[in-house]
C-alpha cells in the first residue's frame, strides 16, 4: 500500500515569515512530488540523480537555484537567492524522497558560488543549464585534513602565465563523478589562512581532474574523492576576486545551510504522519497504540519540536531575505535545532512501530538512515555552537 504523505495540516504556511508566492510553492510542489516520487529506482544513483535533475529542471523547480539576471538571461526565478523558497523546496522534496531533496540540493550549493559572484560570462554559460536540469554542479570544498577547518586547506591554486595550475585533493564531496563541474576552492596563497583561499569553476573533462574512491555512505547518494595533479585552467575560471574564496564559501554556506535545517523538518514531517498513522491503527491490548498516554506525550513532544525547528529555519530564511542582513547566528541556531531535533523525532516515531521499525523498506528505517548525515555536513552540531557562541560574544568583544 502505498501512504499518502500529504500533509495533515498546513498551518505553517499561515506564518508571517512567508508570502503568498511561497505558500502556492508549497502547495504546487507538494502535487508534483504526489505524482513524480513515488517510484524512484535507486539501483543506479548517478543514473536516477540524472533523471531527478533533470525532471526538477523540466519543470521549473531548478529555476530557485539560480538567479535570473536583470533581463533574466541566466534562467532564475528571481534577482537574488531566496531562502524562504530554497528551505520550501527543500522541505517538501525530503519530506517525500531523500534522493529528490539531495538532487536539488546539489544543484543549488554546487551552482550558489556562481549566482553570487561569478561573472556574466560565468553566469550565462552556466546558470541556464543548472536551471533546465542539463549540467550538474558541486561544491568542492572538503579535504582530507580540512573539513569544518575550512582555513586549513591545502589544495593548492598557483599562477602560471594566462592561468592557475591546481594540485592537491578534495574529499566527501556530493556529486563528485557524476557533476558535469566543480566550484572548487584552493589555496592560492601560502600561510594566509583563511584570507588566501580563491575558488574556480573547474569542468569535469579538465585534463588533470581524477574522480576515484567512491564513497558509500549510509543514505546513498553521489561522493566522492577528487585529485588535481597539474590541472590547468584559465583565469577566467577564477571566480569573484583572488584570495576571497573563504568569504565566498561562508557566504554560499550561510544562504544553504538553512536549506538543511528545512531538510530535516521535511524528515521530520514525514516520520510524525507514519507515526500516527501507523498509531491510530494499531491495535494492542483492546486498544489502539494512539489511545496509550505514552504515545500521546510522544507526539506531544514530536509536533512541539518539528514547530521550534521551522519556526527557527524560516526565521533565519526571513532575516536575510526581508532584513537584507546576515543571518549567520539565526542560520547556525535552525540548523543545529532542526537536524538534532528531527533525529529524536524520528527515532521516536520508529520506536512505535517495534521490529517493523528497523525492516528494510519500512519509511522510518529509510529516513533513521536519511536524517543522520544532516548533522554532520554543512557544519556539524558542534560547529554551529560555535558559531554562535561566536555570535552572541562578539558586543563583548575588547575593541
């Protein structure tokens, strides 16, 4: 049988945060996704990623990724970046499929570098394809030895005549063998830190480039590790100004990193609406598993979390798309309130359906195995404490 995960109220939407455009983004998306998701084969990733793609792009959802430009040229729904869209997307996709969610996703981040500081030249030649679902991108931040110490980096980026040569190696990157090109972020100055760091957009046929070591995670999907020995590119793949790179990869984290905390509120839903469904039909001891004031308080405690956690994320989306301001702490509060939270909920909500909770196949052992790496990529938990302790300390800061 397959469950309708519609959902069961759509109060939310009523929220001051969001517009009367948004609110018809979630209603259209959550019926596309009723009539596109429900059967997803997943024995070739790249091969059903590709098809996520490119149906996401057939149908305009890829047009929130990118911007539009000013006579929009580059295929984007808007001038800038919408957060409070980007978190909508995200939430209804996860809340129907993970894979949909991280095929969005990844075409947002691995093209969010170019939307906010390449070129028109860049722009055009690749935003419009992002849009129609025809190249897919990926963000090449990630080392060995630097991950959430984005300032320890070693890639490196040195200039050579009309060009840069890169050397060194990235890892844990989503997309990595089947993204058509990387916006990779390299070490252009030595001993600088954080302040020599530039990015490049670097196709995938660029000699040099190696895409190995496929890693298997436990939500599959696209990553892996690339190599860079003597990969050439010309200046004009530098994008933004030189040594800016670290700036321009807070920056693109700040905008999707809210997207996550959206992300996982989708999973969230999704678990809850299993959870009383399979509750109120459960029968036990001459009553249903609903009617037990244990399960009562657990769905108590489900909806309260599920509603701090959006409340947070679209406050955040809200701040920097109607505030116009940087959103770093309220970003950093969403994303650590939702990816925790949601994992309690789904945790409790595969509890209700004992032994049948951890059976291949079941919704709830798919989403315990989905919602794990939330907290962990795009800074995990114990950054985003850090982040914002950073943030309430600096009026305290010695001048």
């Amino acid at each position: 049988m397959t469950t309708q995960h519609t959902q069961s109220s759509p109060a939310w939407l009523e929220w001051p945060f969001l517009d009367d455009g948004h609110r018809r983004l979630a209603v259209e998306l959550d019926a596309w996704c009723q009539d596109h998701l429900q059967h997803i084969d997943e024995t070739d990733l790249h091969a059903a990623c590709r098809a996520l793609v490119s149906a996401l792009g057939q149908d305009g959802w890829l047009r929130y990724c990118v911007v539009a430009g000013d006579k929009g040229q580059f295929g984007g729904q808007a001038a800038e970046l919408d957060s409070r869209s980007l978190c909508i997307i995200r939430e209804t996709l996860a809340r129907h499929h993970a894979l949909a969610d991280f095929a969005f996703a990844m075409q947002g981040l691995g093209s969010g570098t170019i939307s906010l500081a390449g070129s028109d030249a860049q722009k055009a030649a690749y935003l419009p394809a992002v849009a129609r679902g025809t190249k897919i991108g990926a963000f090449a931040l990630s080392e060995p030895d630097a991950g959430s110490d984005v300032a320890a980096l070693s890639c490196r980026a040195e200039a050579d005549g009309d060009g840069y040569v890169l050397n060194g190696s990235k890892t844990w990157i989503s997309n990595g063998g089947l993204a058509d090109f990387y916006c990779v972020f390299a070490r252009t100055q030595a001993d600088a830190g954080s302040r020599g760091i530039s990015a490049f957009i670097v196709d995938a046929g660029t000699a040099g480039l190696s895409v190995d070591d496929s890693i298997s995670v436990i939500s599959p999907h696209p990553l892996a590790s690339l190599h860079f020995e003597n990969c050439r590119v010309p200046r004009s793949c530098m994008l933004g100004p030189p040594d800016q790179g670290f700036k321009l990869a807070m920056r693109s984290l700040d905008i999707f990193r809210a997207s996550v905390a959206a992300a996982a509120i989708g999973f969230a839903r999704r678990a809850m609406q299993e959870g009383l469904q399979h509750a109120t039909r459960r029968r036990m001891f001459g009553q249903t598993l609903a009617d037990f004031q244990l399960t009562q308080a657990a769905f108590g405690d489900m909806a309260t979390a599920i509603d701090q956690s959006a409340l947070l994320t679209y406050r955040a989306a809200w701040v920097r798309d109607v505030q116009k301001r940087a959103s770093t702490a309220e970003t950093a509060m969403a994303k650590m309130a939702a990816t925790e939270s949601a994992q309690q909920v789904i945790d409790r909500a595969l509890q209700m359906f004992g032994g049948k909770g951890v059976t291949v196949g079941n919704p709830l052992e798919r989403l315990y195995r989905d919602i794990r790496s939330l907290r962990i990529y795009e800074g995990a938990t114990e950054v985003q404490k850090l982040i914002i302790s950073r943030e309430v300390l600096r009026p305290f800061a010695p001048h």
